[in-house]
C-alpha cells in the first residue's frame, strides 16, 4: 500500500525586483499549472532554466525540516523555498522518479534541489554562516516536481505516493 501524508502548507513568492524567491509566504490554497505554481516567481527556474517543466515546484517534507531543526537551523516550512511542505511522508520515502497525489495535482519528482546562495539571506543564515548552511542542505534542500496533471492543492490536501 502507498504511503500517505498531508499537504500541511503551500506557498508562492511574487515576482518583487531585488527580493530572493524565498521565503514562500503561505497562501490558503494553491492552484497548479504545468508551468508550476499560479503567483509564484523563481528567478533561477525562469531566467536560467526557460521555465524548465522538470522544475515546476519545490517540495520539502516536514521530516526534512525536523532533521535542520534539530541540527540547530531553526527552518521554517517556506524557508527553503518550497511550494509545498508535506507532513507524514518520511524524507527517505522521496527519490527521483515518485510520483505523488497532492489533493487533485499528480506530480513526479524529477531531481533533488541543490542549496544556492539565496539561502544567505534567510536570517539566521547570513553571509558568515551561509557555507556551513549550504553544506547542511547538500542532497537535503527538498525536491523538484514535474507537474502530470494540474489543479489545486488546499491544506490539509490529502498527499499520498502512487504505486
């Protein structure tokens, strides 16, 4: 039987010129397009990649950010730039080629997302101690996601892996 979880958070950062694209601000629900997340800018998504669809969202899990927390970088869900933050799904559960249901989106997750110097501007990163968070986040800054088939995501959004 395939794992289970929930949808605790969904979030989107605005195109805001001179700001990074993390933070994502909570929304109440989310509505996905094949492009990615309805409202939501990521400059190295848009401009370096064209828009790549394999990289139409970010996904972290809340076991991933339990993992930072207790190795003493208080992450937040939203922090590392993620659209989605899933509860109940073990990090070790994820891999390139899952495929998920994250209320009615299908999703398959298509590479795990490499830590980058925006980072530095969460504020208890900085630039002083922004290598030693990179270094925390290598092969754990969350997951990119392909969308398979579109539509909304409203927390607590049921969230399952298909076999």
């Amino acid at each position: 039987m395939p794992s289970s979880g929930v949808v605790r958070r969904v979030g989107v950062k605005p195109r805001i010129p001179g700001e990074p694209g993390l933070p994502k601000a909570a929304v109440p629900a989310l509505r996905v397009t094949a492009a990615g997340a309805e409202g939501d800018y990521n400059r190295y998504r848009a401009v370096e990649l064209h828009g790549d669809p394999d990289q139409a969202l970010l996904l972290v899990t809340e076991d991933l950010l339990g993992q930072l927390n207790r190795e003493g970088w208080p992450v937040r869900p939203g922090d590392l730039g993620e659209n989605i933050t899933l509860g109940g799904i073990a990090e070790t559960e994820l891999d390139v080629g899952t495929r998920l249901t994250c209320g009615d989106v299908r999703l398959e997750i298509t590479r795990p997302c490499d830590p980058c110097t925006e980072l530095y501007t969460l504020p208890y990163v900085g630039r002083d101690r922004g290598p030693a968070f990179l270094k925390a986040t290598a092969g754990r800054r969350g997951w990119y996601a392909r969308v398979l088939a579109p539509g909304s995501i409203v927390p607590p959004a049921p969230a399952r892996l298909d076999p």
